[in-house]
C-alpha cells in the first residue's frame, strides 16, 4: 500500500522486542506512519489515517550477516547501515574479507532459480544494490584497495566482474584504480630519490638569493604567526581520514587481526604538530639562562598573546598546545617570570586554560566547539574589562572586513570519546556476534569529525616559509633538560614540598595515546608522561618529587586543561558513566626498558577483586606481551610523583583517588624500576650540588 509520510511530530519509533535468528541479533522497532490529510487519501483505503510498521535493526552478528545487511530482503540500500558499516567494519575485518563476501553474496543470488516472481525481482534487486555499495566504498574509502604491491582487492574484484557483470563498469574502474595506484607508487618512490637532491637545490637557492636575516621569536608579528600554525593545523585535520581514529588509539585489535606498520598517518600527523608546538613554546621559554625575569615574560606573554589569536582564530588545537606547554611543569614553576606578567595577561591566560577544563568531562570545550563550529567569528568573552574592550574592537573590525573564520577542533576530545567507547563496551556479545551497536556509538564520533572538516575549509592562510624556517630551527629539550634548565633558571628551595591542590589534576595529562616528543617534566617523570594528542597535551601533571614550589600565582590554577589531548575530554570524573562503585575506567601504559619507545596509554576497566597481577596480566595482553606478571611491578602516577602497588594489594582500593582524575597506571619491570629509583636519588644529589 502506497503511502507518503507526514511532516507532523505525530510519527513516533520505538523500541519493542529483541529478536534472534542464526548469526545475527536484531533491535526491532515499532514506527507510527502517519498520512496525509484525510483529502489527499484515496477514499479505496478506508479512511486510514495512519499505521504501524516493523523496523529490524542489525544489533549484532557475524560478519557474513552484517555484510548481507547491507542490502535489506527488497534490494533496497539503507545508507545509514552502509555509512556506519563502511566507517568502521576495519575493527573486526580486512578489505578482502568484505569484499569476498559481497562476492560470494551476490553469486549466490545469481544461482538461486526460483519461479516465485517476487523473489526473482527481489535477488534482482540485491545483485544491482550490492554493485552499487561497491561502488560507494571504492569512493568513498579508496585507500581499503591500496594494497600494494598485489593490489589482490581490486584484481579480485576486476576478475569476478568479467565473469559475473561484463556489462558494468566494475571491471574497468578496478583496472584504472590499479593503474592508478601503481602509477603514484612509481611518482611516490621517484620523488624519494628527487629529494635527495633537493637539498643541493636548496644551498644553491640560498646562497645565490639575497640573504635574509634569521627572525627572532620577539620580532615575529602575533597574528601572523598564529596564521601559519592555524594554516598548518587545518591542513592537517583536512587530511585526516576519520576510521584512522579508530586505528589511532586501538592498535590491539589491529594486532589480532594480523595488521602492522602505521595504520594511522593522517592521525600520527596532527600528533606530531601538536607536539611540537608544545615543544617550542617551552623551548623558547627556557633556553636562554641568563635572561632576567622581566625579559622571560616577555616571552612567556607573548605566547599568551598568540593563543589569544588562535582562540580568534577558532584554532583549538594549537591553542591547546601552547596552554599545555605554558602549564608544564618547566615553566609554570617559574614564579619570578610569571610574576613579571601583567594582570590583563594573567587573565587571559586563566581564561584560556578553562576552556580545556576537565569540569563535567570537558564539557565547556565541547559547548564552545558546538557553539562556533560553524559560526562565522567566535563569541569571545572575559571578566577583564580591558580584554572586553578588545573583544568588541575586534569583532567589529570582523564585521566590517566581512571576515569569517573557520575552525579547526581539539583532535583529543574525539580520539578519548572514542577510547572510551572501546573501553566500555565489548566488542563481541557473549554468544560471540559481532556488537555492530558500538560500532554505531563509534560512527556518530566519526560524524563529528567529518562535519568540522567541512568548517575547516573555510581558512585561507599562505604558507610563509620564512617563519617555518625560524620555527624548525627553533632547539627542543628532552624533559630532563627542560627540568635542569627550569632549576637553573629558578633554582629549588629547601624544604619540604609545599603542592597546591589545584595541581593535583595534572595526573589526567597521562592518557591514551601519547603525542610522543618529551616534554618539560621533571627527571623522575616515567617516559610516557608526555605529550599526548590522545592525552589532553603535556603530561606535566605529575611533578614528581617533593621539592616543588608554589604555583606562580595565586590567580592562576595549574588547571586541568594541561590534560592529555586525546585523553582529556574523556576524563572519568564521578558523573562519567564508565564509572561505577565497583568498577572504573582507568589508563595504563607498558615501558619495556629505560630507553622504551612506547608511548602510547590504553585503557581497560578496574574492578574492585583486581589484584596486582591481575592488572598486571590486563596491561600485558593489551600490549600483546608475554611474560608473567612477578617479572614486573604496577604503578600508578600522581601528580606528585609514583604510588607503588603492592604485589599482593588489591589494585581498586589500595590506588589513590584523593585528587579525583582519572587514574593512570605504569607497568614496568622490577629491574627497570630498581634502576630508576637509583637515577633520581643521584639526581637529587647532583641537583643539590649545584644550589651549593
């Protein structure tokens, strides 16, 4: 019967009963269709006004049903189905598994001889909708046929439309797409061998050109050098690929299914450019010892100032990055120099930081991101009268100029939502199906991230090479310098240590995945404390040891927005539902030796009958280690310094929880352990030494 929908708010879904039926579970709905007004009816139909229709929902099933789901019994392609499968079906199959059983799918239709009109029209219909979805997800995902150097997808593919669909396209688009693809290989491989050369092209250029004086960091205008990092930040998250978050921050999965090597380039990219704008902005901070306290603000200050134009900018992920490295330890020790700072600055730069609050799992970053998303300007604010005043000068000059500004998200509010995800809900039902409802949960992230892109188009910035070149040339310190270098500058009193509470939240700064380059925090810090796209930034939270100073200002919060990027909107805070009072959520990280090159957090569910070398076993068959658990010792990280869990201790109630952040967890083993304790008590020595 032929009907059509109505606009009205009478149409209602929900939900009704769960039904099963061999390798697959399905939600099943009950959707009140309304019509038309009773003129635009057919009188024939009984004056029916509205009616009640099925809905089967796939919730979980085998990979042979969730991929025969992609065309419902009529032939008809249910695209939300298609997007969400196509998004995310790498986190529990490969590229050829699928297309094998399209294949095996659509031939068995081929074969299936019936007599029964309907149901010939019906196979008939699948066999076209399946091509189709092939079609869309050659589109769509071209990279899932990029195997080289076999390219078997494609030639698989090309094969079984010359024997099944001769008369299509599919064959020859599989043929081009090898071609394609076989053609970039060979420009991507002649390009390696050009760059070698580059190089001389480059000193030639050099010396032949006039000669430019080097710029110096105080010599570079605000505005244009948040430009070029907004230029480079919106590149970068143009080009990420959503499913590569998947990858990004669930490399145990890619691991059983027989994967290796980076997965996640676009995703490492944005990381690594996150990093080192951190990394600069200490640099730039520390690396001049002699400088007075009045001349280091300066420095410092105008960092504030450039954050100020990328939160103009609407660029969240440098402005992130440069509060992360304001608030590392290195630097936010230094009370002289932030002493030096006028008031408007010290304002600002607290404005700043509590965007990237963990208050209600970041819940004002996501507002605000919500908010100016895809607003023309952003919608700035402040207490500071004077700030207010600027504010409204440069939102009218946007009016006038016909300015708009794109935007350019905090990567790590969306790679934590998605760990949470994956950390909260199984991947397999317990009868072994496929949970195809998390992959749901996970698409609407993905869908997130695809809609900013769109706003970050919106950026026209230039390149200016002269100040990347300041920038790459710009010397990086390891954390151990940045942390001697700060004592230097500054140098430790004596005495007991006097912490603020404030600073207790800098223990979330550790979370998922690690941005990877050192920061500025103290010697005794474990490797992993370090910047982290998937970690809401700089890991500076844990100021190890006892002799720290007071935070440089009583109007300033070492705030939590020095949280891990990735992991700093997922925070489990007590209102998170990935809490409860016998479970929690909590990160960990495996170190395999002193020199381990591991960075990357995961995260598994503590309960309260988790002893020590259950969660020992937990954090081994994470990183796919063997080995067992007496060979190692847990840890976990505080914000001022490492709590040694006792091996027979039961983990959920021996950890502390006094600061209310998420807690983080080190495993390591006892020989590697030994030799740290060793490091930092000749540390302390030498440290001592030199205040003498």
């Amino acid at each position: 019967m032929a009907f059509s929908l109505s606009d009205g708010q009478d149409d209602v879904t929900r939900f009704w009963r769960e039904e099963k039926e061999k390798g697959a579970i399905y939600n099943v709905y009950l959707k009140k269709v309304t019509y038309h007004t009773l003129s635009d009816l057919d009188q024939s139909k009984g004056h029916l006004m509205w009616e009640t229709q099925k809905i089967r929902v796939v919730k979980a099933g085998t990979l042979e049903k969730l991929v025969e789901s992609l065309v419902t019994v009529k032939g008809e392609l249910d695209s939300t189905y298609v997007n969400v499968f196509l998004a995310t079906y790498r986190t529990f199959a490969t590229p050829l598994q699928v297309l094998e059983i399209l294949i095996k799918r659509y031939k068995w239709l081929e074969k299936d001889s019936t007599d029964h009109e309907e149901r010939k029209e019906n196979n008939e219909n699948q066999q076209k909708t399946f091509k189709s979805v092939i079609s869309v997800w050659m589109d769509t995902y071209p990279d899932d046929f990029r195997d080289y150097p076999d390219y078997k997808c494609l030639k698989v593919l090309e094969a079984f439309s010359h024997q099944f669909i001769p008369d299509s396209d599919l064959e020859l688009r599989a043929r081009h797409k090898i071609e394609k693809f076989e053609r970039e290989a060979v420009s991507n491989s002649d390009g390696d061998i050009k760059f070698q050369f580059s190089i001389v092209d480059e000193v030639d250029s050099m010396i032949d050109s006039e000669y430019q004086k080097p710029l110096e960091f105080l010599d570079i205008p605000n505005n244009r050098l948040a430009e070029q990092l907004t230029f480079k930040d919106a590149e970068l998250f143009k080009r990420v690929i959503p499913n590569h978050c998947l990858g990004a921050v669930w490399a145990r999965r890619d691991r059983k299914l027989g994967k290796g090597g980076n997965i996640a380039p676009s995703v490492l990219a944005t990381i690594d450019q996150f990093n080192r704008v951190s990394l600069r902005v200490i640099a730039t901070i520390l690396r001049t010892r002699e400088l007075k306290s009045s001349l280091r603000a300066k420095i410092l200050q105008k960092w504030i100032d450039i954050a100020q134009e990328l939160r103009q900018q609407k660029n969240f992920s440098s402005l992130k990055a440069i509060i992360s490295g304001l608030q590392s330890h290195s630097v936010y020790r230094l009370k002289r120099t932030w002493a030096s700072l006028p008031k408007e600055s010290i304002d600002l730069f607290q404005e700043l930081a509590d965007i990237f609050s963990n208050d209600n799992n970041q819940i004002l970053s996501r507002e605000l991101l919500m908010k100016e998303a895809t607003a023309k300007f952003p919608d700035l604010d402040s207490n500071n009268k004077i700030l207010q005043r600027r504010n409204l000068q440069k939102r009218r000059s946007w009016i006038e100029n016909g300015i708009v500004q794109g935007t350019v998200p905090y990567l790590g509010t969306f790679l934590t939502d998605l760990t949470m995800i994956d950390t909260a809900i199984p991947d397999r039902t317990e009868c072994g199906l496929i949970n195809f409802e998390k992959r749901r949960k996970e698409f609407e992230v993905l869908a997130q991230i695809k809609l900013l892109q769109s706003a970050a188009q919106i950026y026209h910035f230039q390149e200016d090479k002269h100040i990347w070149a300041w920038f790459d040339s710009v010397r990086v310190f390891d954390e151990n310098e940045c942390h001697d270098l700060s004592c230097i500058i500054e140098p430790i009193k004596e005495g007991p240590a006097r912490l603020k509470k404030k600073s207790a939240s800098y223990s979330s700064l550790l979370k998922v995945v690690n941005f990877g380059d050192n920061l500025g925090t103290r010697p005794s810090r474990p490797e992993g404390s370090k910047l982290s796209l998937l970690s809401c930034g700089l890991d500076n939270s844990s100021v190890y040891n006892s002799s720290i100073t007071d935070s440089p200002s009583q109007g300033m919060s070492h705030s939590s927005s020095t949280s891990s990027l990735l992991s700093c909107d997922s925070d489990t805070t007590i209102s998170s539902p990935f809490r409860s009072p016998d479970t929690c959520v909590v990160r960990v990280r495996f170190e395999s030796g002193p020199e381990s090159d591991t960075h990357v957090y995961k995260s598994i569910m503590l309960k309260n009958i988790d002893h020590t070398h259950t969660v020992i076993d937990k954090v081994l068959e994470k990183y796919s280690k063997k080995g067992p658990a007496g060979n190692y010792c847990l840890l976990q990280v505080l914000s001022d310094g490492e709590l040694l869990i006792p091996d027979k201790g039961n983990v959920f109630y021996a950890m502390n929880k006094s600061d209310g952040s998420e807690p983080v967890f080190v495993v390591r083993t006892r020989q590697d352990q030994e030799a740290r304790t060793q490091h930092r008590k000749r540390g302390r020595r030498k440290l001592k030494n030199w205040s003498l």
